[in-house]
C-alpha cells in the first residue's frame, strides 16, 4: 500500500487512524472500486452504510462520536477531511490531521472514536462521500456529539491556503 506508507511518512498520523489505498479496476465498461472488505486489518465490525454529500465550499463539521468508527471514502468530487485529536491519554493529543480524498486520491480513512472530524467540499461539483460506521445510528440517542466548525477552541481554519 504505497499511499499508506507516503502518508505516514509526510505527517504525524493521528493514534488509531488508519489510510487505505482503494483499488480501482477500470475496464470498457466502466470502474469498479473496493472500499471496505471484513477481511482486511483495519475493519472493525459493520454498523451501516450510508452516503452523504457536500455543496461545493461547505463544511461538515466538527463532531465525534463515542461508540463509533468512522470508515470515509469520497466517491465523486473531492473532500477535505481534518482530524483533531481531543484525547487527552492519546500520544497524539492535540495534533491535526488533513486528508484531500476523492476522484483524484482514492482512499478511506478510519477515525478513531474521540477524534474531531469534519469535512469540506473542495472540488467545483458536490462531493458524494460513503460512510461505513461500526455502529448502527440510534435515532433516539445518536452516538454524535457536535460542534460549531469555526469553534475558536479548535486550532484549525478551514479557509483556502495556497501554498
């Protein structure tokens, strides 16, 4: 898993978050693409599977969760996704992580159960973002604690940087 390694050598990871490098298979008639399979190191166990999407420019987040694994893979456009490590036994605590994920950088990201996590739209067209959660969603108590995206307390602007 190439992009695995370069990853991990390019930033501190997060303790406990895992990247995979997704598999694309093209033919004539199309792609085909594997996400998620049970008998691969970084699943956990299988909750649900749902799709969300992103408006161009818009960010979804901050929130965590404290029973569930997020697996994230973005399956049209491009995404920003950012972690932040609120754990304050992890040796990470207090780190940031950024991953640009999509059309043009297939890969999922598993995020650990306390990890803030929010993404941002930043490709022209909306973004269709697959999640795989180890647990099944609690309409009555959901296991999803949120906060605002521009929190003053988190260390992180979600503007635009050219580089």
């Amino acid at each position: 898993m190439k992009l695995e390694q370069d990853v991990t050598k390019k930033i501190r990871m997060i303790e406990g978050v895992q990247v995979k490098q997704l598999k694309v298979i093209s033919d004539e008639r199309g792609r085909l693409m594997e996400c998620l399979r049970s008998d691969e190191k970084i699943f956990e166990k299988f909750g649900q599977s749902y799709m969300t999407t992103c408006y161009p420019g818009v960010v979804k987040g901050w929130h965590y969760h404290r029973k569930q694994v997020d697996h994230f893979v973005c399956v049209h456009g491009m995404i920003k996704l950012v972690l932040y490590d609120t754990r304050k036994d992890s040796t990470t605590y207090g780190e940031i992580n950024e991953f640009f994920l999509g059309i043009h950088n297939p890969i999922l990201v598993k995020v650990p159960v306390y990890v803030l996590h929010g993404f941002k739209c930043v490709s022209t067209e909306e973004a269709i973002i697959i999640n795989y959660p180890t647990e099944v969603y609690h309409y009555n108590e959901p296991d999803e604690y949120r906060m605002d995206p521009h929190d003053p307390e988190i260390p992180y602007d979600w503007k635009r940087r050219d580089r």
